[in-house]
C-alpha cells in the first residue's frame, strides 16, 4: 500500500475512514480525501491536517452527523457560533469542548441543555445562574427519563431508572446556585421531571 497515493489512500477510506492516519501529510491535506474519510467515520477529522481541521465546511459537516468530533476541530471553529450550535444540537454535552465565550452564549447553551440535561455542568457560571437554562435542562432530564421509563417496565430496570433518576437530581442541584434551588418553578419542575415518572417521592 503507498500511501501517498491518491488513488490507493482514497479507496482505503471509503472503506474505513480511520485508515486516514496512514496517509502521507500531503493526502492529509486533500480535502477529498478527508471528505472520504469523514463520510465513513468521523472521528478520521483527528487525523486530517491542522488546515483541513479549520475548514469550516469541513468540521460544520462532521459535527451535523457526530456532535462528539467537535473535540477534534480547530481552536477557532471551537469558538465558531454556526459549528457550536451544529454539534450541540447532536449532542449536547460536547458543549465541554466549546470556547468559554459560548459557554457563555445564551442560544448555545440553551440549545445544548435541550439536547442533553448533562449540558449544564459546561455552561458558563453565569448561566447557570439562569432560570431558563436551568429549567430546560431539568425539563429535559425528565422528558428523557420519562421516554426510557415507558419501554423498560420490568422491576430491576424501573428501580434503575429510579435511583439514576435521583442521583442525577443531585448532580444537577450541585450545577446551580442556591436562589435557584429554593425558586418555586425550579422546585416544581424538578418535582415533575426528576420524581412523578417514576412514582417516586
């Protein structure tokens, strides 16, 4: 196998997008191949070139399909609103690789509590003093226990659910500031998403 040999390298990918990190620096550097690459796995955006790895299509097309690859993009995308927001609507706790200046971006920390309550522990400590962030998260935290609690009815498994469901309860009051632990529509919220699915008390 060359592996500076496009033709070679670029079938290589097709089939497994991980075979990037064997290509020459030069084919690292070819957007074809990377493309390639990262339409078979795209964690490969690891191994693509520092450039390619500031190619704003590039990153904003691999973390549309896999939030997670965010932690391999450039510094600057990191910080880029368009690319952020992209990845958190996947998955939201990659908010963790995300600059701290949209950590503290409203729009983005929202949209990354929505999709995944554990979102929150990345949020700026200014925003986790908002009241409407931390509703959503714990409003999400609920829907999702909620949707897995209705295929999962067997007793070990509910019992599970149930004491995940608390313990998360309390990694989240320990997210939050105090006035907000004692707000009357945190309390509800957390009433009905972290104990009513579960009949728990």
């Amino acid at each position: 196998m060359n592996w500076d040999n496009k033709e070679e390298v670029l079938k290589a990918v097709i089939e497994d997008g991980l075979e990037l990190e064997n290509a020459s620096d030069k084919l690292k550097d070819d957007k074809e191949i990377v493309l390639a690459a990262l339409s078979e796995d795209g964690f490969a955006l690891e191994y693509a070139s520092e450039n390619l790895k500031a190619d704003k299509e590039i990153v904003l097309a691999t973390v549309s399909q896999d939030g997670e690859t965010l932690k391999n993009a450039s510094d600057k995308l990191k910080g880029d609103k368009d690319v952020v927001l992209a990845a958190v609507a996947q998955a939201g706790y990659v908010l963790k690789y995300a600059s701290d200046k949209l950590k503290d971006d409203k729009g983005i920390v929202l949209a990354a509590v929505t999709q995944h309550w554990q979102a929150l522990e990345h949020a700026s400590e200014n925003l986790k003093s908002d009241k409407e962030v931390v509703l959503a998260a714990i409003i999400q935290h609920g829907a999702l226990y909620s949707e897995t609690y209705k295929y999962n009815k067997n007793k070990v498994q509910v019992d599970y659910l149930v004491t995940t469901a608390k313990k998360n309860y309390s990694v989240v009051m320990n997210y939050i500031p105090d006035e907000l632990k004692n707000d009357p529509d945190i309390i509800d919220a957390s009433k009905k998403s972290f104990e009513l699915p579960f009949g728990t008390e």
